[in-house]
C-alpha cells in the first residue's frame, strides 16, 4: 500500500458517523415539535389568526378569509341565470364567507340542469318560475337573489315573500314607485328582508371615497361629476326592450352615479334636472333612451353633474372636488380593477397620491352582508326604502327631461335617511 495514501482512521469514521447521527435526529425533532404560532397559526372562537411575521415597517399579510363552516352560512336560491348571474353572482359564492349557493330558478330546463351540474345543486333544488312556489319548503333556503330583468322584480319578490324566504334584489329595484312599495310591503307582512343590490356600497374602494368625503379629509365636498357609459349592441337583447327593462341607459348604468352620489354624502338631493338625447334611427333606441345628462343639487349646496350613455365607448369614473383636496377613482363602476387617487397641498406643494386598497369581489361582499343582516336581526344597509328612493329621483329626471325644467323632490333633513346597518369591515 502506497504510503500516499491517506486513509480514515478509527477516531474519524466514528466522529463522522456521530455527526450524522446527529444530524438526522435534529431533523426528526424538528419535524415532530411544534411550529411557532407564527407560522402555524392560533385559533380563537373557529377561526385561524396568524400573528404578524413581517418587521412593522413592511405591510403585514392579510388574514386567512375564515369562512363560516358550510351548514352555518345562509343558503341561497338565484333566481334568472343570465349573463349577470352566470358571469358575476354564482362565482361569486365560491369567495362568500357567510352565504353559499343553495338552489337555482330558471325557465330554461336544459340551462338549469347544465348549471346545476356545473355547481353540484340536486335536482330537488332546481326550480322553474311555474313551480317556483314549491321553494318555500325548502329549509336550505333561507334566501334568494333575484337577477332577472327589471320588470320582473316586482313578480319575483313578491313571489319570494309569500314562500316566506328573504330577497336580495338586483338594482334597479323595480321599474315604477308604485311597485317598489308594492314590494316593500310584501316582504314587511311577510317578515323577511329585503336589500337591493347596490355593490358599490359595499366596494372597498368606494367605501374609502365615503369614507374621505364625510372624514373631512378633502375638505368640504363642493362638486362631484360621475360618469357611467358603454356602448350596447344587439338591439334584440332585453335591456334594449322598455317593457322589459323600464328604461334605457338611466335605470341601467345611470343608476350608479344617482345611487353612488347620494351614498357619498349621506344627503338627499332637493332638485333635478336633466336632458336625454337619442340619435334617430338607430335600432338600439327604439324603445329605450341613449345619452342623459342629469344634475342633482343638495341641501348642502353640492353639485354632482352626473353622465351615462348607451352609446359611447366604455367610462366609468368618479371624481369628487373639495376645498382642500380632490379624489377621483378610475374604473369607479366596473366589477374590477379600481383606482383611488387623491391630490392635495402637501408642504406647499401638490401631492397626488394613489391609495393602496386590496381588491375584494363585490358580489361576494354583498352577498355576505345581507347573510350576516339575516344572521343577526338587522336591517341591511341597502334595503328596499333605498331602491324606492332611487326610483323616485329617477322618475323626476325623467319629467324633468321631458318638461324641460327642474323638478323639485322632497326635503329630507335626516342623513342615510333610507339605510341600515354599516357594511361590516372584513373579517
């Protein structure tokens, strides 16, 4: 044997041998103890909280959603599965917290059952609107959400309310006052509740524009311009139809701006006026109107100049204008993809400043608050009140465009004169 060769001795191999030994307990240990609370979480009254892992200069992670478990969480029907129910709401369930998807009405039977197999819903909980009544002894079904068209409402709460379940109704609530009233009585006899689908209340980023208007944070509101437009297609589709749909543009998206600017203050707009154009013969404004042009004048001296359209490329924006600072917020109207911006004086100079705001998805949001309003016994925040007001206002800017004139509304003094309960903040 060469005496180059260097080879182990006893002492080596052992100490070597330890080492690893060693080694491979310390990982055995490790993967049997107990994670920190950091990293695994503390649970409190059903839910998984973790504490903050980042340092306190960096923003922290957000909190698991905690659902309630599933027999826990309001069931719902959907009543109409068009585009809006099959795009937006029934997804929309999957980030539900507090609600869950319960059962489907629709008149379609090759569409019910294609849905209903897409969601797992069994077929004793599908339902077409001539046995719509059968719903009522349904116990998984708390309650439903109506999304069919405007002129339906009416015919769909009130058939929810004497099955004696409560409805959250897509806006607008209904296409006249008289059949918002209609609908706010029958559901009060029947003891259930009723909310109107008004997301933008429950929109983070909306909710942080109500929250700086009426903080003082710009100063005193003084002008606000909102505008809601696309541009429709095929005449042939049921918004394009006034038996159907009420009206054009104005009951459809024009209704945002009206809801949004009332929401903001807290006010309710003392006079109107308004101007509807609709260019001749083009098939989409048959029936319907295309372009209005309203403006809601306060109590408090606000302006808010309000646009929508039917007919023109796709804006949605919003812009509030106080004393000491303005806010605007771009995609203002869209299911997504919103952006707060705020400017002000800053050290003598303009600062403009986008503010941070996770986005969360409306529907789910709404969907949530009504579940936890049924839950608890409360009013929601967007009750049936709220959509007859709209449908009031509304009804004055039509008679305002077609006089040609401003028409005078109600004074009201007291502020959220119509709302409920605050939207809860996430949990």
């Amino acid at each position: 044997m060469s005496k180059d060769v260097d080879l182990p001795n006893r002492r080596t191999v052992m100490t070597t041998a330890g080492a690893v030994g060693l080694g491979l307990a310390a990982s055995a240990n490790a993967a049997t103890s107990r994670p920190p609370a950091v990293d695994a979480g503390v649970v409190s009254d059903g839910k998984v909280q973790f504490p903050p892992s980042s340092d306190p200069s960096d923003s922290q992670p957000q909190q698991p959603p905690n659902p309630d478990p599933r027999d826990k969480r309001v069931g719902f029907a959907v009543v109409g599965l068009g585009k809006l129910a099959l795009e937006q709401i029934l997804p929309a369930f999957a980030q539900a917290k507090h609600g869950r998807l319960a059962a489907l009405v629709s008149g379609t039977p090759d569409k019910l059952r294609a849905i209903a197999a897409q969601y797992g819903i069994p077929a004793d909980c599908c339902y077409g609107y001539d046995d719509f009544a059968r719903i009522s002894s349904n116990s998984a079904v708390e309650a439903v959400y109506v999304v069919t068209p405007n002129a339906l409402h009416h015919r769909d709460v009130l058939a929810a309310a004497k099955a004696e379940k409560n409805v959250l109704c897509e806006k607008p609530m209904a296409t006249t006052a008289h059949e918002c009233r209609d609908m706010i009585a029958a559901t009060a006899s029947a003891k259930v509740r009723l909310m109107i689908a008004y997301r933008m209340q429950y929109q983070p980023h909306a909710r942080e524009a109500i929250k700086q208007a009426r903080g003082g944070k710009l100063g005193d509101v003084v002008l606000m311009d909102m505008i809601n437009n696309q541009n429709q297609g095929d005449p042939a589709q049921w918004r394009q139809k006034r038996a159907l749909a009420g009206g054009g543009s104005l009951p459809d998206v024009g209704l945002y701006c009206l809801n949004t600017a009332r929401a903001i203050l807290g006010e309710e707009p003392s006079e109107v006026s308004a101007t509807i154009w609709s260019p001749a013969g083009d098939p989409r404004f048959a029936e319907v109107e295309d372009n209005v042009s309203f403006t809601l004048r306060f109590p408090s001296g606000v302006i808010a100049n309000c646009l929508t359209s039917y007919g023109t490329h796709r804006l949605q924006r919003l812009k509030l204008m106080g004393t000491s600072a303005w806010l605007e917020m771009e995609n203002a109207f869209a299911y997504e993809g919103q952006r707060l911006r705020v400017a002000q004086l800053v050290d003598g100079k303009e600062h403009n400043a986008e503010l941070t705001i996770p986005a969360q998805n409306q529907f789910a949001l709404e969907i949530d608050h009504f579940a936890q309003c049924i839950r608890s016994s409360r009013t929601p925040r967007t009750p049936g009140e709220e959509g007859l007001q709209d449908q009031v206002i509304i009804e004055a800017i039509y008679a305002s465009a077609r006089e040609g004139r401003p028409v005078k509304l109600e004074r009201i003094v007291k502020r959220d004169a119509f709302r409920g309960a605050e939207p809860e903040a996430a949990d």
